[in-house]
C-alpha cells in the first residue's frame, strides 16, 4: 500500500521484455493487513459498502486494490484500504487503471492506520489523494481509537469536523466516535456496519425470531381452530336438543289428541 515515487529511470523494469509494453503491476508487495484485528476492519469496511452499493451497477467498491492515475507511469499508485468510485461498472480488476475507467477517479477512499505506517507515509498519501481528485478521505487509527477525515473543497481537502458524528456527502453512512471509543458506521437507513460474524448471528438470531412468530401463529391458528369446532360442536348439540324437545312435544299433544279422541278427560289424567 506504498506510493512509488515517480522516477523515469525506473521505468525499464516496467516493460515486457518482449513485447516492450508498459506492465502495471497487480501488487505492491506489501501485505494488506499487518494483524487479524486490522484485516478485520478492512474487510468489514469494504464488505459493508459493497454491499451498501450491491443494487447500484455504476458503483465499484475495491479493498487493497492498486489504483494508477496516469498511463505510462507504473510508478506512481497507491492501493487505498477501501475506495468507492462512482460511475464506474462493477467487475473484477486487477488494479485499477484510472484511463481505462473513463478517467474517473476513486471518489472516497479509506485508510485504517496500522502500527508501520510512518507519518511520511500517511503526507504521501494524503497529498496523492488530494493531488488525484479524491474527493473524500477518511482515515481510522484503531490502536488510539482516532477517526479523521477530508471532503475537497475545489482543489484542496479540507478537514471534516467528525467527532462525535459526521455524514459522508457522497456514501450517506454516517460515522460516529467520542473520545475512547470505537467508530461506528451506520447505513443510511439507520442499520450498523457489522462483521461477518456478527451480520451471521443477526441473520440467526432474525430467523430465530421468524420461527417462533410462525410458530406462535401456528398455535394461534390451531387454538382457533379448534375454539371454532367446539363452538360448531356446541351449536350441533343445541340444535339437536332443539329438535328433541320439539319431536317430544310433537309426540305429547299426539299422545293427548288420541286420549281425547278415546273419551278420557286429560284434566283427570
């Protein structure tokens, strides 16, 4: 993730021997993370945009991706922790070469401080960003638990009050930080930027909570079901009671009519 210096002398060992064309390389030799917890906020950096961008098809989201400003300087690039450039298709790159991308550059990058980055490093960067069109630059030390960040102002960054909330212009998320303690992004709507463990244990825990509601609406269901037959039940034995008592009372006033007709008085029965 070093920004190479530009010097023309250099160029040699960016030919093809054979062809004599210009190779841009697809890494700069360093390694993306320096300790599990830097990888980790990375990843869930990048992760969280990608998927923050997932239905926008002109969006392209990279982490630890060599980005080279001008044709035929191999020499000069710098691979941001996480950059976002609109305009851009989806897709996968092997660096990305900014005249090959309708010379559009990153728009908002992302760096996480790691115990080697030196201040001189950092200056490099931040006047590469400021220098290359960048127009958001955000910077998060997770050891001292620090969050920068730059929006351009014509030609120069100026820096973004942050603490304790700030709203990126361009991403919409909004992070968050008060001293000693860790930055939190949010969505636009409102949701947290998660690891994938913890995006994980959300899922589980959400579909946990799907089936008990299905099963408490099965039960429901079951309960008024069968409420519904014992009333339907109930309403079958009233309805033969009634029906009963009116053949009883049918059968009485035949039973009285024969006695009358046989000459007993029933007023003496």
């Amino acid at each position: 993730m070093q920004t190479l210096v530009s010097e023309p002398t250099l160029l040699t060992k960016y030919r093809d021997e054979d062809t004599g064309e210009i190779i841009y390389p697809s890494s700069d030799g360093n390694r993306m993370a320096e300790s599990t917890t830097h990888f980790q906020h990375i990843t869930t950096l990048e992760g969280n945009l990608e998927s923050l961008f997932a239905n926008k098809t002109d969006v392209f989201v990279a982490g630890d991706l060599l980005w080279y400003p001008e044709e035929g300087n191999p020499f000069i690039c710098v691979a941001p922790d996480t950059m976002i450039v609109f305009g851009r298709p989806k897709g996968h790159r092997d660096s990305y070469q900014q005249w090959n991308e309708h010379n559009i550059a990153p728009a908002v990058v992302f760096e996480i401080l790691s115990k080697s980055n030196g201040v001189m490093e950092m200056l490099k960067k931040y006047l590469f960003y400021q220098k290359y069109g960048v127009k958001e630059y955000y910077l998060y030390d997770p050891l001292k638990e620090e969050f920068y960040g730059w929006i351009r102002k014509d030609q120069q960054f100026e820096t973004a009050l942050i603490e304790p909330t700030f709203q990126s212009p361009l991403l919409g998320v909004t992070f968050e930080i008060s001293q000693g303690s860790k930055l939190q992004i949010y969505n636009p709507d409102g949701t947290q930027f998660l690891t994938f463990v913890e995006q994980t244990q959300k899922r589980k825990e959400a579909e946990e909570a799907l089936r008990k509601a299905e099963e408490a609406t099965q039960k429901a269901e079951e309960i008024a079901k069968s409420e519904k037959i014992k009333a339907e039940q109930a309403e079958e034995i009233a309805a033969e009671a009634q029906k009963a008592a009116a053949e009883a009372k049918e059968e009485n006033n035949l039973l009285k009519k024969l006695l009358k007709e046989k000459g007993f008085n029933l007023e003496d029965i």
